[in-house]
C-alpha cells in the first residue's frame, strides 16, 4: 500500500508481502460489520487484526527516508495526497448520492473509513526527519502513544489517534531498512517468538468477551474503560504480540516467491478502490447473503470475494484508469512541475542543469 519504492528493482519478498496484507486489509473490512454477533468471524478477524495493520505501517516505514528534498515533496504529493484528495471526494459523493448526506466521518474531521491510512502514512512521513534525529525514536514514539491513548480529545479526528498508535512500527520498519527480509540469518530469530505470540493470541480468540476495540488504534484508554497502569500495560501487550507475530509472519511469506508480486506493486489501487466494491456489494444485498449462510460457506464466499476484488483493482487497466482519470489530472494541479523531475530539484541546481544544456 506504500508507495513503490525509490529504486528501479523491485524487492519481491516485500512486493510478495504486501499483496498478502492488502488481501487481508479487504477481507478484513469485508467481514467487519458483521462480527459483531458472529464469534466464528470474530476470531478470524482478531487474528488478522492482531498484526496486519501494524506491518502495513512497518513496511511502509522500510521504504521511508530520513529526509524532504523537494523531489520526495513531490512523491508525497503524487503517492499520498493526490489519491486522498481524489478518493475522500469520490466516497464523500458516494455518500451523498447513496444516503443524501455526507458521511459521518466528515462530521468527526476525519478522512473516509480507509483512507486513515493515507492521512497518518502522510503525517509519518513528515514526522520522520524530526525523529530520526532523535536519540531513541521508537522509544519516544512508544511513550508517546502510550500517553496520547489517556485523551478523550485525539481519537477519529484527522487519524490522529491511529497516527500516533501505529507510528512505532512506521520507525521501527525505518530503523529496520528494506532489507530486513532477505537475511536468511534473521529467520528464526523472527520466527521462534511469533510462534509464542501466536499461541497467545489463540488464547483471545477463545474467549467471546475480548474487547476487539482495542485492535482498531482508535479508542481511549477511557472508551476502553481501563484507564489506568492496567491499560497502558495491556497496550505494550498488545504492541509486542503484534510485533512478534507481524514479523514471524511476513518472513514466512519473504521465505519464497508466491507469485503475488503483480498484486504487490500495485496494492495501492486495491485500498482505494475496495471501497467501493464494498458499498456496491452492501447496497446490492450481497454481504447479507453471505453472511446468512452457515459458517464454512461464508468464510469461503468471503475468501473467494476479497480475492475476486484484489485481483480486479490490481489489474494493470484499473491502474492506467485510475491514473489517467483521477491522479494525473489532480496532481498536475497541485504539484507545481509534476512531470519534470529537473524543476523539482533545488533553483541552484535547476540553474545550472540549464547552463549545461544551453
């Protein structure tokens, strides 16, 4: 979901891994309104629940640099806040031609359902070259989570309370570097625990009262009702399963080529778009149909579903659609010289690279 790294060669493992957690971001969201009563599909999502996110945020701090040169300005403009732009408009429309009024997130400030991710991804970025300059940044960024969680004033509005909540593993994914997959003498290193966090995780899944709000990064320690020690030591719970388990994960699926690295490269267009494959599957009555089924026929259809709208918004022609309709037009609008990478450079260097060429 984050933008295609700087250099030319594609990194497989990490391509490979992205496409398995874009799947898991759509099946995820595809199931969501319907775990409420369903303990079967509350687990499963637990389960995904309990570590995609905070490895989205990770690789994506893989290819993050330490530094804003007017160029990577330009990649923010054209990776994060074009599509955020162009997308919270389109859902908003949505919205309003569906229900005759704008969404609820528009009343909480808050960018539309998924495209959090694009707002916090936004402020990480911009955050990084402070907190790389810092002594110990994941151990800041921790505490600082920790201690913004106790506010009732940071939750929904302008993803700030996932920004600060998932911002450890955007540094931590930083501190790692886009090589963390390909050492094969890291395997199990990262493997032996996940297999214990694993096994604590199925814990939770076995009981029907765990709280799954705490997996959203969205809520208080208030709305949780534990704010106090307690609370705060369940987070760093939460924060190193996730961590243990997110990492023994994807170095299983960095062990081979799946063959899922077209999906990967263009995993992007999979966040903006299922949306609204979503809302076209609801408002046509399909998701209760689904999930009026018994257990192994929903599970399947809602496999078979997420992987059907994976494959169709991976596809190259939604990318070119996508680009030649949408963001090109709104990049070329925001941006100041979209397309010439000489004018993006510094005036004293663009000055000099016209020397040279008169």
């Amino acid at each position: 979901m984050n933008p295609t790294p700087p250099s030319s060669k594609r990194n497989i493992p990490i391509d490979n891994i992205k496409a398995v957690l874009i799947f898991m971001v759509v099946f995820g969201h595809l199931i969501e309104l319907h775990i409420g009563n369903d303990h079967f599909l509350r687990s499963i999502w637990i389960a995904i629940y309990a570590f995609h996110m905070p490895m989205f945020a990770l690789v994506s701090g893989m290819f993050s640099k330490a530094s804003l040169d007017e160029r990577q300005i330009g990649q923010l403009v054209k990776n994060i806040v074009a599509p955020l732009i162009a997308f919270e408009v389109l859902y908003e429309v949505v919205e309003c031609l569906l229900h005759g009024e704008l969404s609820i997130y528009s009343g909480l400030i808050a960018p539309y359902w998924m495209l959090w991710y694009l707002l916090s991804l936004l402020s990480w970025r911009l955050l990084l070259p402070l907190f790389a300059r810092l002594q110990f940044p994941v151990v800041l960024s921790l505490i600082l989570a920790l201690v913004t969680t106790y506010s009732e004033h940071i939750g929904y509005t302008l993803s700030l309370s996932r920004t600060f909540m998932f911002f450890p593993f955007f540094l931590l994914g930083w501190k790692f570097g886009s090589g963390l997959f390909l050492s094969e003498k890291k395997s199990w290193l990262l493997i032996n625990p996940g297999i214990v966090g694993v096994a604590i995780v199925a814990s939770f899944l076995l009981k029907s009262d765990f709280d799954y709000r705490w997996l959203y990064g969205s809520f208080s320690l208030h709305r949780l009702q534990m704010a106090n020690l307690t609370g705060t030591a369940y987070q760093l719970l939460q924060y190193g399963l996730s961590t243990v388990i997110g990492l023994a994960v994807l170095n299983l699926l960095a062990r081979r080529d799946w063959g899922l690295a077209r999906i990967g490269q263009r995993s992007i267009y999979v966040f903006l778009w299922h949306g609204a494959a979503l809302i076209a599957m609801e408002e046509f009555g399909l998701l209760n149909s689904i999930f009026q089924m018994e257990d192994t026929a929903a599970l399947l259809l809602s496999l078979t579903s997420s992987a059907v709208i994976v494959w169709l918004c991976s596809h190259p022609r939604c990318e070119s659609l996508t680009q030649k309709i949408i963001l090109r037009p709104l990049t070329w609008f925001i941006l100041r010289y979209p397309d010439n990478p000489e004018e993006q450079q510094s005036p004293v260097l663009a000055e000099k690279v016209a020397q040279q060429k008169n």
